[in-house]
C-alpha cells in the first residue's frame, strides 16, 4: 500500500502543462480559462 493503485491522467497532464509555463501565475491563468479536458490536452506542447 506504498503507491496509489490509480494514478490521474489528468494529474499527468497538469504537470507537463506546469513545467512548460513560465511561472505559477501564467500556470494558474491557463487552467482558470480551461472548461474541458480537451482544454487541456490542447495547451500541452
């Protein structure tokens, strides 16, 4: 019971998307204007 039996997808990918903004505030500023997952996949380089 070391590790998570699931790990998100979704945290995987806020992750990558964190690492390749500039800062915390540009990070935050993308996520807040995302209503979608796709959203999400979209902004990942």
């Amino acid at each position: 019971a070391d590790r998570p039996a699931f790990i998100s997808p979704i945290g995987v990918e806020l992750k990558k998307l964190r690492s390749q903004s500039a800062s915390v505030k540009d990070f935050l500023d993308t996520v807040a204007a995302m209503t979608s997952r796709q959203n999400l996949r979209d902004s990942i380089k």
